[in-house]
C-alpha cells in the first residue's frame, strides 16, 4: 500500500507515461493517446516541425478505423462535422491536422485525436441510422401485407406522457393502434427506443408496443431491456406472431 505522498506521485507519473508514449520515426514524432476509437484501439497523431510551428495530423487512421468496420461510405460527412467541432482541418478525404507553435502543440495534439476518434464514432452512429431507415421500409412492407396498407402510417407523430415521438410503422386497427418499431442492436438505437417505449407506455390508453429485431439473441443485456417496456420480436417471426401483437393493442 503507497501512503508516502512522494511514491504516490511517482507511481502515478509512471501510470501517466505508461498511457502516453511519443516516438521518434525520422523526423516526426508519433504520439499515441489513451484517447479510443469505438474499436478499442488507441488513437495517435504524427507531429512534425515546419520553421516554427508544429504540424500535426492522424496519418488518416480515423480513415482506417473506419474502413475496417465498414463504414467508410460515411466517414467523409461525420469528419467534416467533427472538423469544425474541434477547430481542426480535414483535407476532404482521408487526414485530420492541425498547425500550432510549439508552446501550443499539446492543445493541436488533443483536438486531432479527439476529432479522428469522434469522427469514427459519428459515421457509425449514421450507418446505424442508415440501416435502420432501410430495415423500418422492411418491417413497414411486413404490416402493410398483413394488415393492409390503408391500415399502416409508415411515420407519424404520437404524444406521450411527457414528449413527441416519431413511431414507425404504426398499424391502426378499430381505433386501436400498434407500433412496430425496428430496432438495431447499436446502442443508441435501443437507448433511443426504450426511452419513447418507456414514456408511451405510462399513457392511460398506451398504444402496443412491438420492438422489432434482427435477433433476439443478437441483443445482448442492453437490448433485453427494451422487453420491460415493449413486446419483442424478430424480422423474421411468422406473420402469426405480428397479429397477436397487434391484437394486444
């Protein structure tokens, strides 16, 4: 146990220098931060000297880390956003950097990480919604063949106890109505969905609410929440299955 203050600085100090490390590779430096990408890996930036400045850039590993998870159709978009947010410039295809004198790298440092992994991070977050505006069609083309497409709003507005929803999918019945709501297995999308779920179900006469899924099994301890609050069920349930729920209405 470390109760000597000067030991508890110094195991500290080791802990920091253990996290952030620089090395020199030619005439730049590579410094890699406890700052990481939705993957898990580190982000690092390359910072090399110009007359009295310091540039610094990614080296386009946000790029990377974008393309090994598939999602490099929407990166271009999330950097440009994620460009102006930090103050730091994105050359349009591939490279954040930043340029600052050398008593101000540190900050040029941080916002560059910071602007790759956020922007990783926002491209992930569209292609989920990206996905999930596709796969809404799919489940919208489910109910409308069950129930009839007079039957089905692909999209409105319903008020809850305490805010306005957008509900997809909205199956009208004698009256009575039932939401069938896709939801993917990124995180936001189930925060997003148990939160509207969550205050729908406190009205006097809620409507039936149907949390749609690729795979019950795919959901994992978050997703499994959404059964708290919401029926759920697969894409690929019987078209059996979507009338009992709507009938629970």
């Amino acid at each position: 146990m470390v109760t000597d203050r000067d030991a508890f600085s110094e195991v500290v100090t080791q802990a920091v220098a253990r996290l952030v490390s620089a090395r020199l590779f030619g005439e730049a430096l590579t410094v890699s931060l406890p700052i990481s990408y939705p993957s898990g890996a580190f982000a690092g930036v390359k910072v090399s000297l110009s007359g009295d400045r310091c540039l610094v850039s990614d080296s386009a590993l946000g790029l990377r880390e974008a393309e090994m998870a598939c999602i490099g159709d929407f990166y271009d978009s999330a950097a440009k956003e994620a460009a102006e947010r930090f103050g730091v410039s994105f050359d349009g295809a591939s490279m954040f950097a930043a340029s600052a004198p050398l008593d101000r790298v540190d900050g040029a440092i941080v916002a560059v990480a910071n602007a790759s992994v956020n922007a990783v991070s926002k491209a992930l977050a569209h292609a989920a919604e990206a996905k999930e505006r596709i796969t809404n069609t799919a489940v919208f083309d489910i109910v409308a063949d069950i129930f009839g497409k007079s039957n089905v709003a692909r999209k409105i507005e319903i008020a809850g106890r305490d805010a306005l929803w957008d509900a997809h999918n909205v199956v009208s019945i004698r009256g009575q109505k039932t939401i069938f709501e896709y939801v993917s297995d990124h995180s936001n999308s189930i925060a997003n969905k148990f939160l509207m779920f969550s205050d729908l179900v406190k009205l006097e006469a809620p409507p039936a609410l149907v949390s749609v899924v690729h795979s019950i099994d795919g959901l994992g301890p978050k997703g499994a929440m959404l059964s708290d609050v919401s029926h759920v069920i697969s894409l690929t349930s019987d078209r059996s299955v979507f009338q009992r729920y709507a009938r629970a209405a």
